[in-house]
C-alpha cells in the first residue's frame, strides 16, 4: 500500500527529519512506499492531492486538514484520512483521538476505518463546523506569526478587542425544510464534532450536527452565551437548536467553514453522508 504524507510547511510544529524518519520507520509493514513531497515556497499543500495513493497523512492544523479534504472532495478522489496535529486547536484531528505525535502513530498503525459524514456548501465542502456572526471571524483573522508566537492565547486575546469593537448582532433569513427564520442574531453556528476552538463539547452537542442560533445581545453577554455553550453545553432559553441536514442563510455579515472565511454570504447547506473514511480509534 501506499501513504501519501502532506503537511503544513509553514507551521509552528514542523516535523523533525529525525521524526519524518521514525514515522517512516514505524509504518513501512503497512505501507511499502511512503511519498513525501518536497513542497516548494510557492508551492500549496493541495497541489499533491493527486498523487495516487491508498491513504493520506495529513500534518498541520484545522485549516490544512479543511485545505486537504474539501479539495479531495470537490475532485471526487476517495482516500483513507489519517492525521499527526500541528495547528493551534487542531479541533477535528482531535474528535478522531489524535493527540500527541506518538499516539498519532499508533492509531495509523492500527488501521481502523470508520465512514465520516461531511457537508456541502453551495458547490463546495466543509468538514464539521459552520459559523456566522459574533467573533466567528477570529479563527481566520488572527495572522498566522500571532498563532506561531502565541498559540491559542492569540484567539483569547482578539476576543477581548472583538467585544466591545465589533458589530454584535447581523440580520440573518434563514430557511430550514418549510420553516422560515428572519430576525437579528448573535451568532449562528452549526457544528458537527467533540472539539470547537480548542474546547471539549458537552456529549449532547457534539457528533450530531445542529443549527443553533444564538439570539440578539449586546456584544458582552453575546460573547458569554458562546462561552457557557463551548465550556458547559448550555444553550439559553432566548436561543434556538434545530436538529436538521440541510438549512439555507442570506446575511451580509462573514461565514466561515471549518474556521476558513467563505466567500459568500447567501448558502446553502446540505449533509453528505459517509463521505470520508477516518482512521481513527474512536468508535
């Protein structure tokens, strides 16, 4: 079999050639050929997805992981997905047990395969989070020397100015099945995952993908309802969860998938079942 290894050469947690070597070292009874490409500076990571391959690795972060997959889905090629973390919260390598490098190592070797629902976006793919409005720009805001230097204490920081700079609440049109929802909200997010900015959702958010729309605050109290839903799960009675596949939006405030800005604000989303397989060791 083959592997396929692509990585994020601009992040902070780069991989050693003395750590390149034990992987290779690890996983040659699984796979008798192992490519890793010698990106170039000019060069993007998903300019290699083409190679063909039984599985990929994948190094870096969230956006690498969305960057890899959704580019994977858009040109219809299926491989197994496996993943060493190397981003800031890397929230969706986590939700598959992906920890520590040599943690990463053992679940690859051990192989285990599970199907992985994704959603489509108007004409393109994310993997497990939707999010409008409120600070859901500071994912993609933050400059990458910020994140390198800070880590996740970078996100934390920008919220503080976000909170009493940025506009708090957007008008949003929403549609889900023959339901319609036209009013002001905070923030609208939809998230399908164990992990968000770095956090550990409560068992009855995560793995289940909802739409909860967070009512009209002012941009303090807004920013503490998005804070006791990451930390405990609650959702207050103001805000609204609809469990759905599908659900359209018009705005003109920012979308982002999977952390990622989306250049549109009028979107339709739609479930994709069992559309990636996952090497993981969760069930």
């Amino acid at each position: 079999m083959k592997l396929l290894i692509l990585y994020n050469k601009e992040s902070k947690k780069q991989l050693s050639n003395k750590k390149f070597e034990y992987l290779k070292k690890e996983l040659n009874h699984l796979y008798n050929d192992i490519i890793i490409p010698d990106i170039k500076e000019d060069e993007r990571t998903t300019d290699y997805i083409d190679i063909d391959c039984d599985t990929i690795l994948i190094i870096g972060g969230d956006g690498t992981v969305h960057d890899v997959i959704s580019r994977l889905l858009e040109k219809n090629i299926k491989r197994n997905i496996c993943f060493i973390p190397a981003g800031t919260c890397n929230d969706y390598s986590r939700n598959f047990g992906y920890k520590s490098f040599k943690k990463s190592i053992k679940i690859i070797k051990d192989n285990n395969i599970v199907s992985k629902d994704v959603y489509k976006i108007n004409d393109s793919y994310f993997v497990y989070g939707f999010a409008s409005g409120g600070i859901s720009m500071i994912s993609y805001d933050v400059k990458e020397k910020e994140k390198r230097k800070q880590g996740k204490l970078a996100y934390y920081l920008r919220i503080l100015k976000y909170i009493f700079k940025s506009p708090s609440n957007s008008y949003y049109e929403i549609k889900v099945g023959d339901k319609e929802i036209n009013d002001y909200f905070y923030l609208v997010l939809a998230v399908d995952n164990k992990f968000l900015g770095g956090f550990k959702l409560k068992k009855k958010i995560r793995n289940n993908f909802q739409l909860i729309l967070f009512k009209k605050r002012n941009k303090l109290r807004g920013c503490i309802s998005f804070a006791s839903f990451i930390l405990f799960g609650r959702i207050a009675k103001k805000d609204t969860v609809i469990k759905t596949d599908s659900f359209s939006l018009k705005t003109l405030d920012n979308i982002n998938t999977d952390g990622e800005l989306f250049e549109s604000s009028d979107v339709s989303i739609i479930k994709q079942g069992n559309m990636l397989n996952i090497i993981t060791n969760i069930k």
